[in-house]
C-alpha cells in the first residue's frame, strides 16, 4: 500500500531553486505531490530543476525571477496565482553569500548581499503573505542560517542580512496567526549544496550537511496540523561548535 503524498495538490513557490538547496526542496515537494514553482535568476537551470520533478512524476514549472526586483516579485506570484488559482506554501531560499572583515568591507557589496538577502525575502513575504490573506491562510519559509543566530568574524554583512530575515520572520509570524498563515525559519550550517546532484556517498564525504535533510524539514514544517507551529528549525554540521 502506497502511502498518499504529504504535500499533494499543494501550489509551492521555491525561490532560489535553480540549484543548492532551493533545488533540493523543489524535488522533494515534487515527489511529495506539490505542485512547485521553480523560480530564479538563471532560466535554464530553473528548467533543469522543473525536468527532474517531471521525470520523477511531479507537476513543475519554471519563472525567471530575481528576487531582488520587487516588479519581477509581484509577477512571479501573480503568474503562480493565474497558472494554480493560490500559494499554498512560499519558501524564501533565494540568497547569496558575502564575508570579510567588516572594515575591509565595501558599500558595494554591502548592498549586494541586503538586496538580495534581505530586500528580497522581504518582497517574497509581503507579496506571499498577501496572497495567503485573501485565500485564507498558507505557509511561509525563510531560509536563515546558523549565522541568523549567531555571528562571527568575516561573516559581518552575510550575518547581518541573516540575522534580519530572522525578525522579519518572527514580525510575520506574528502578524499572521490571525490569518491562519504559518511563518518560520530553516537555519542551516555548513550544507553541501554545490552536490545537491551527486551521491548520497559523495554527500557524506564531504562531511558537510546533506541538502536534502534541509529540504525534509521543509517538508515537515509545511505539513505539520492546522493548530502547530515550529517557528526555527536549527540544523547544524555535526561537531561544530556553537
């Protein structure tokens, strides 16, 4: 006997998920029954990713999007909601990264990272939560880090940008209970996101952190029961230390 898929029929937008772990969690909600929107600034990777769903039998499409653009925001979810009539669940895992001293750091790159790191999961959330307003509820992940949590040397504007999406997380998370949606935070360690394609064997030699168990708590907090509600889910290396 089959079990039925946890995520069946749902409408998923996965941003970020040309690749690393966007990737990873728009395959497995494609094998959960999800109907995933793959959206990121690189098409022909978006598509890639939207051929491997339908390969393993799930529903897909792909919308270039750079978050960073609130125009090109407002039209992903507007083409998602004309495509599948809702949002069911937003994952906000469109990022990059950026280190260095902060005294070495320049203003260019400090806004490079805030733009699209902060300004765009802000332009996700507000154009997502509105959406799931008017439908009467739904799901939003923002993918944080450890370093959201804490912070250390050469990871200044990279934290920073993280540490925000964490308020901004627990503000929305907030403001949406009376609307029946859902808002948490997915804080991941060192992942091995450039072998989202290889092996598990490859995965587990790099003793860094499997992109698919990031995308398995995606999974769980989208499917959890209508009065529950995890607001951070911490996933660090093993032996790191905190």
């Amino acid at each position: 006997m089959m079990n039925t898929p946890r995520l069946k029929d749902k409408v998923a937008i996965v941003t970020g998920s040309s690749s690393g772990i966007g990737k990873a969690i728009a395959l497995r909600f494609g094998q959960e029954g999800a109907k995933v929107v793959v959206a990121a600034r690189r098409l022909l990777l978006c598509e890639q990713t939207v051929s491997q769903i339908r390969e393993q039998g799930g529903e897909a499409c792909a919308i270039q999007t750079d978050v960073a653009d609130e125009r090109q925001v407002e039209r992903l979810m507007a083409d998602t909601v004309a495509r599948y009539g809702r949002i069911d669940i937003l994952i906000n895992n469109a990022g990059i990264g950026g280190g260095g001293r902060v005294a070495e750091t320049s203003t260019q790159a400090f806004d490079q990272v805030m733009n699209v790191n902060l300004r765009g999961t802000f332009f996700c959330c507000r154009a997502g939560f509105r959406q799931m307003k008017q439908q009467g509820g739904g799901v939003i992940i923002n993918m944080s880090s450890v370093a959201g949590l804490q912070a250390w040397a050469n990871t200044g504007i990279y934290s920073a940008s993280k540490h925000s999406i964490m308020a901004l997380t627990k503000s929305l998370a907030d403001e949406g209970r009376s609307y029946h949606i859902k808002v948490s935070a997915i804080c991941p360690g060192a992942v091995a996101d450039e072998l989202v394609d290889a092996s598990t064997a490859d995965i587990e030699r790099s003793e860094k952190i499997d992109p698919f168990d990031v995308a398995e708590a995606a999974v769980y907090l989208s499917t959890l029961g209508k009065y529950a509600v995890v607001h951070q889910i911490v996933i660090d290396r093993l032996g790191a230390e905190w």
